[in-house]
C-alpha cells in the first residue's frame, strides 16, 4: 500500500476503471477534473450540468461532486479563531510599545 508521496503500485487501485463510473461523459469528465486537483473547474462543470436538465443519475452524480468538494465550515471557525488570537497579539504589542 502506498504512503503519503509514494507511488501506488501499477497492479490498479482498489477504485473502479474510468469508463465504468455511473453518469454521462460530462459527469465523468468532472470528477476527473477534481481527481486531478482542479476542484474550482470540477465545481464549475458541476453547476454547468445542474443549471441544464441533466437525467436523475447525472444530477445525483453532480450534487455529490459539489458535496465532495465543499469547504467544510470548521475551517471557517478556526480562520475566525485565528484572525481574533491575530488581533489581540497586535493589540497587544500596539499597546505595550506606545
């Protein structure tokens, strides 16, 4: 099994095969593109397919793309944690050296 930076053996991963996953070609382009590392074009080619009429399966596919690459909101709360610990160093500092 492969680690962190290692590269996967060329036996195939436990992952189905890129032609066999559900959904039209578009679907399927766009979780390469996240595969890839491109999440901000995945999510576009998500919204894309949503703002058409894409069949059932297409729209459940799209929806669980945008699902996988949400932000998560506990990151909201510690970039707020950490800009309030941020102004009340410089507050302080401000206030001791004035």
């Amino acid at each position: 099994m492969a680690k962190g930076g290692q590269t996967p053996p060329e036996s195939g991963g436990p992952g189905p095969a890129p032609g066999s996953l559900p959904g039209s070609e578009d679907v399927r382009a766009a979780w390469a593109r996240k595969d890839a590392g491109d999440v901000a074009g995945a999510r576009r080619d998500a919204q894309r397919i949503l703002a058409g009429s894409p069949s059932p399966e297409d729209r459940e596919r799209a929806e669980d793309l945008l699902r996988a690459t949400r932000t998560p909101r506990a990151l909201y709360g510690y970039a707020l944690l950490g800009a309030v610990i941020l102004a009340l160093l410089l507050g302080l500092a401000v206030t001791r050296y004035s």
